[in-house]
C-alpha cells in the first residue's frame, strides 16, 4: 500500500491530542494491512463519490480516498469532520 497525507489531514492530526494521535496512527497502520480489519469500521460517506472512512476510536475517524494500492487521507477528527466531507 501507498499512504499518502493531505495537508488538511496533517493539521488536523497535529491538532489531535497525543494519545489519540498514537490511535490514528495504530488505525492508520490496521489500514495499510488490512482495509477491511472490522475494528475499522470502513464504509463510504454517504452523499461522496469516492470518500471512505475508517474508526480510530469510538469518538475520532480518519476519511480517506481509496484507488487500488494508495490511500490518500483526507481529514482526522471527530464526528465534525464527516459532516466537512460532504459539502
């Protein structure tokens, strides 16, 4: 897998605190090995053309595009940040 980072997804990872900022990077390698790994939790937003996105814990996700073998994370956040990606 290719992982890519937008900036938009690098300040809002940087804005996250530290403990949560471990769990996103613990999600983000469950996706690099195994997109479909159920804690995950991966589904498409709805109302998008190609934006997915993925738990990192309970109240925080990661959105991602998803094109064969790269993934291009988007945002990472809380529930907010779905609401961002459908505008």
């Amino acid at each position: 897998m290719i992982l890519k980072r937008a900036d938009s997804f690098e300040r809002d990872f940087l804005r996250l605190p530290a403990h949560i900022q471990a769990l996103v990077e613990k999600a983000i390698r469950l996706l690099a090995e195994n997109p479909r790994h159920p804690a995950l939790r991966v589904k498409k937003i709805r109302g998008t053309r190609n934006i997915w996105e993925a738990r990192a814990t309970r109240g925080y996700r990661i959105t991602f595009n998803w094109e064969g073998e790269v993934i291009f994370f988007r945002r990472a956040g809380t529930h907010d940040i779905l609401r961002k990606e459908t505008k």
